[in-house]
C-alpha cells in the first residue's frame, strides 16, 4: 500500500511519508530530534554559507568593552 508522497531526512536519511497523520507537509526532517540536530550544526558553525564576509555587517570590535 502507498503511504503517499514521501521524503528523505537530511540527517538521518531515513523515509517518511509526509501524509501521516499530524505531520506538516512541508516538514523535511522525520523527527523533532533530527530536527534539533541540524539547528546544532547551525550553532556549531557545521553549516556555512560560502562568500566573503561582508564588512558592513561585522561586529563592532568595542561591542564587549564595558564602560
């Protein structure tokens, strides 16, 4: 029997159907802690995003001084 349309976790690479009951379709990751285990690869720096940084947008370097 067809469970429907079905996807692949990027973390586990596990199958799941996207049809199951209480699951939103547009989730791509099979279970809360696959979920949880690429925003730690966000946190951690795992992932990362290719260009130059840019120098705008960089941190002040007084930022952690104290008055």
């Amino acid at each position: 029997m067809d469970a429907g349309p079905n996807r692949t976790c990027p973390i586990c690479k596990s199958r799941f159907s996207i049809e199951e009951p209480g699951r939103d379709r547009f989730d791509v990751f099979c279970s809360g802690r696959c979920k949880m285990a690429d925003l730690g690869h966000w946190f951690t720096d795992a992932y990362r995003i290719d260009g130059k940084p840019d120098p705008d947008s960089a941190p002040d370097s007084d930022f952690d001084q104290r008055a």
